[in-house]
C-alpha cells in the first residue's frame, strides 16, 4: 500500500512481534537463566581467585605451600576484594547484560532488565532502604531459626573461616569509602543486575511474577554458599525482588541491597561485638523487636503493592 507522494506504507499485517534467539531456538527462559548462573558463577569465581593469587604474591611471594597461601591472603584481604570486584563487574554484571539479549530486543533490552527511572523511582528507593533497617530483627530471628538447622560441619567451618577473615579486616585499619566499594557497591549492582534484573524475568517470562520472585530469592540465597545464612539471605533475595517489580525499576533494590550490605561494614567496623556475635540456638532475638519489625516490614510491602496495584488501574485506564 502507498501514500499520496508514493511511499510504501505498511499495513500492521507487516509488522510481526518480535521473536527472541531464545523462542526462535526452542530454549526456555528459565533453562537459559539457570544455565547462566552456573556459567556465571564458575567464571566470576576463577577470575576472583586467580587475580587475588596474582596480586597477593606480588605482594608477598607466591607460595606453594597452600596454608602460607591462604594466611598471605588473610593478611591481604583487600587484594583478594579487588579480585572478588573484578569477577563481579565482569560476569555478574557486564557478561549478564550482555547475555540477557537471547531474551529480548535490542530496543527492549533495558526495559527488560528493568533499568528505568519512574517519576516515583526515588520514593521507592527512600522506602526500600528504611525497610531494609526496620527489617534487622526479622532478619536477625531468621538467621536464629537457621541456627536450628543442622549443617555439615565442613560449612560451618567454612563460614566460620571466611567470618573471621572479614572480622579480623573490618577491626583493622581499612579505607572504609575502599571496603564500602567492594562489599556495599560493586555486589548492589552486580548481583541485582544477575539476579533482579536478569534471573527473575527470564523466570517470569516462563512462569509469572510470584514463582519468579520466590525462585530468584532463594538462587540468590544458594549463591552465597552460605546453608548457615540461607534463610535470612533467600528472604533478602526474595525482599528485592519484591521492591523490583512492585517499582517497575532495578534502582529500589539496589538502593536496599547497597543499604543492607553498607550498614554491615558500618556495624562491623564500629560494632564488631555485635556485628559478629555467634548466631546459636540459645540466642533468640527479643520477640517483641521481631514483632514490630516485623509489622511495620509487612505495612510497607502491603502499601507498595497497593500503590502497584493503582499505578496499573491508571495506566489501563488511559491506554
């Protein structure tokens, strides 16, 4: 069909919806998700280790006796923070922007990794980090119920090696913007563009919103390799995950995830005590602090989704 001055026109039997290398290849989203965090993790794993090792023997001297080795960096953990940031930013952030395009457009990459800015984006990053620190308790009753738990013990040690290393580094002389950039803000956007921006819509394409934001949550739990903190750090997981789809927009929760992450530096860099008091059976938090973190977490998640929920009537409304 042409216009007056002979252009081709086309008619909307032209234009098809678009078909990403996924639907086209017969892959499911969620395998591909599934598939990328495995791949993710191994890559950004090895290239943690292998420019921590490099740094630290330039500093020290390589070793070939494993136990100097991890003492050298124990004795240099700032070095093996740059390794861990490094792998981060290359695998979990850049290479899984990158990969998220077998799902999508080239025109709807950023929309489906949820990198928007909407005229209410800042309210739900104020939101997402008070919820964030009036939800220490709940958190802390949920690391409690882990204890309860019964783990291997080669975990438990594990976790106990790496606690104390990070222990030992935060009551030592340590640049706190520095540590603030490899625990607080590398991880707040690294791990929310993997795990919010990418792993959760590739699962709710497959299967909707409330599998998604369960699922990815408890990935993001299971990442951290740490069965003793599982509970806690999947209900953190699923926590953004929440924020991410109610905003309509990644900002929130990396805004939370960078508050979560920032206050445990603070907490155990002026707080050790407390910010590294052993989690046991015995050592319940005070029932009524749970309950009121607890209320006034689960009044914010039902405002926001309320306030979702009136952001749709609208926009359905002028569509």
């Amino acid at each position: 069909m042409k216009d007056q001055q002979g252009v081709q026109q086309s008619s909307p039997e032209d234009k098809q919806p678009y078909v990403s290398w996924a639907e086209r290849n017969g892959f499911s989203d969620w395998a591909l998700a599934l598939f990328w965090i495995v791949v993710a993790f191994f890559l950004f794993q090895v290239t943690a280790s292998v420019v921590a090792i490099v740094l630290v023997g330039m500093e020290s001297g390589i070793s070939s006796d494993p136990s100097e080795m991890m003492g050298a960096m124990t004795e240099h953990l700032d070095l093996v923070f740059v390794g861990n940031s490094l792998g981060q930013i290359m695998f979990l952030g850049l290479a899984t922007w990158f990969y998220a395009r077998l799902h999508t457009s080239r025109d709807a990459h950023k929309s489906f990794m949820r990198f928007t800015v909407q005229d209410d984006t800042l309210k739900y990053a104020l939101l997402s980090v008070f919820i964030v620190v009036a939800g220490q308790p709940v958190i802390w009753f949920l690391s409690w119920l882990n204890a309860l738990i019964p783990v291997p013990e080669s975990f438990t040690n594990m976790q106990s090696t790496q606690m104390e290393m990070i222990e030992n580094f935060l009551k030592g002389d340590h640049d706190m913007w520095l540590t603030l950039f490899h625990v607080a803000i590398v991880p707040a956007i690294c791990e929310e563009v993997l795990y919010r921006s990418y792993v959760m819509r590739a699962f709710e394409k497959s299967w909707g919103i409330w599998p998604a934001i369960i699922i990815s949550g408890l990935l993001f739990g299971l990442y951290h390799i740490q069965l003793t903190n599982l509970l806690p750090l999947a209900t953190l997981g699923m926590l953004f995950a929440y924020i991410t789809w109610v905003s309509r927009s990644i900002l929130p929760a990396m805004a939370a995830h960078f508050a979560n992450n920032g206050g445990s530096v603070f907490v155990g860099t002026y707080y050790p005590e407390s910010a590294f008091a052993e989690m046991t059976p015995e050592s319940m938090p005070s029932i009524w602090a749970v309950i009121i973190s607890l209320v006034i977490t689960a009044y914010i998640v039902y405002w926001m989704y309320n306030q979702y929920q009136q952001k749709m009537r609208e926009e359905a409304h002028y569509v």
